[in-house]
C-alpha cells in the first residue's frame, strides 16, 4: 500500500501546531508524523496527543528549518515524504493522496502541492511560483511585484497573477508550506541544503529537482490554509534570513554578475 511520512518542523508555533498535526494524522495514506521541534520556549510539542502514529523529536539548540527537515526525513520508510508547516492545516482529506495520484500519474515528476490560502480563503502568493532570476527577485522582494495584477511586466517569482486553470500544472516552483516529494528523489538529490538558514531552501531544493530532469506540479483542485509567519516568532531576524538566503541562491545557481548584483541590491531590499 501507498504510504506517505509527515515531516513537521516546529518552532514556537503554538496551538496551530496541534491543528496541523490533526489535520494529517488521521489521513489513512499517512503511515507517520515526524515532529522535530526546534528548540522552542512555548508549549506547542506538549499540545500534541500521542499517537502510535506520531514521533517527536527535541532538538537542543536551532540548527535551521533544513537540517530538522533532512532529520525528520532520515526516519522515513514510506515511497513519499510531506514536508509541512507547523501553521499549514490540510482542509481536504483527500489531499496527500490526490497529490500522490498526481505524482503516479505524471511518471517524471518528482514533486507535488496544492493551492495554499490565506486564512481568508484568498490565494496565498507563494502558491504557485517561478524560480528566482535577477530581474524576478528584484521586483518580487522590492514590493514592486504587487502591481502584475495590473501589468504583468511587473511579475517577479510569484504567479498570483496568473488566472487560476483548473488543470493540474507543470510549474517552477510550489510553495513551500507544503511540499510533496518521492523519498527516492529526495535522496538522490541530497535534501535540503543546510547552509540556508531560513527561506530558500525550498527554492533551491526545486531548483536541484529541475535540474535532475523532474517536473513540479501544481493542483489548484485541492487545497491547504497557511498561516503564514507565525512559525517563526524572531521576526527581526527573518529579514536578514531571507537576505542570506537570496545571496545564497544565486551564488549556488545564477551567474557570476548576477550573484555580485544581489549581493549589492539584497542590502537594500
């Protein structure tokens, strides 16, 4: 039978945690939720109800939201793994296994995600993206991103400008409050990278993927609601993680000029 490892990293996130964890652990498709908690000084892990479904692990420091990945993904034995937020809530049962039908169904794709929403019902930004060029991040981190609706020669990384197709679609980049992935490919590819910080790393990780050949797909039909922003209680550090991140990215994967140009314009973004 087709089965599928939840990989939760946590970090401050309160009762929403618990909505989280609920919302996949009684999916039948779910073989078991790994919950890596990173160091938290709030309540959240003790929130969770034990379950023989259920394995948690307590980190004494933080290393970063991709090594508790790589780490929840080590105690995998099942075809596929679902990286989610802690403040990510699955509102479709069916989801992980529409997901995987659409992974088996589209034999040279690797990874997969669904629509994610604001609380509001709203789509969320990040839902379904391109990968990062120098022109695409600047207008995407500058803000000036938010006038593609109006003109699409504003469009950066993000594809909410797009009129939503009710087909399910090869794209760049997926969110990456949920990220549906087969563990073969997973591990060919070496996880996540572990020198980002905080942000980024899924945009590399999907980078990685392209570049090994497999396709990204996108399934507007089912959905997920992300909370966003409140896994990560140290906002005055997330700017600068996205910073590092960004220049990392392009060090990785862009030109020499390009990754001097984002050192240089990340300073001021």
């Amino acid at each position: 039978m087709i089965s599928c490892t939840v990989v939760i990293v946590n970090f401050n996130t309160g009762e929403l945690l618990k909505d989280c964890v609920a919302s996949a652990i009684t999916n039948d498709i779910v073989n078991r939720i790994v919950v890596v908690d990173n160091c938290s000084t709030d309540n959240s892990m003790e929130l969770l109800t034990d379950s023989k479904k259920l394995t948690k692990i307590y980190r004494d420091i933080n290393p970063g939201f991709a090594s508790s990945c790589n780490l929840g993904a080590e105690k995998a034995n099942t075809e596929y793994l679902l990286f989610l937020n802690p403040d990510c809530i699955l509102t479709d049962k069916e989801t992980i296994s529409t997901l995987i039908n659409n992974l088996q169904q589209n034999v040279n794709s690797a990874i997969a995600s669904c629509l994610i929403l604001n609380p509001d019902g709203s789509e969320q930004r990040a839902s379904r993206r391109r990968l990062p060029t120098l022109w695409r991040a600047i207008k995407t981190y500058s803000g000036i991103e938010k006038l593609a609706i109006i003109c699409h020669c504003f469009a950066g990384v993000n594809l909410f400008y797009q009129p939503m197709l009710k087909a399910v679609q090869k794209v760049e980049a997926i969110s990456g409050a949920l990220i549906l992935i087969k563990k073969k490919v997973f591990d060919e590819i070496g996880g996540f990278d572990e020198n980002y910080p905080l942000h980024f790393e899924d945009l590399d990780l999907f980078k990685r993927v392209k570049d090994k050949g497999y396709d990204v797909l996108f399934n507007p039909n089912v959905s997920a609601v992300h909370h966003q922003g409140t896994s990560s209680q140290f906002n005055s550090k997330v700017s600068e993680f996205k910073k590092q991140g960004l220049r990392r990215y392009f060090h990785k994967h862009c030109s020499w000029i390009s990754s001097k140009m984002i050192n240089i314009l990340s300073r001021f973004l």
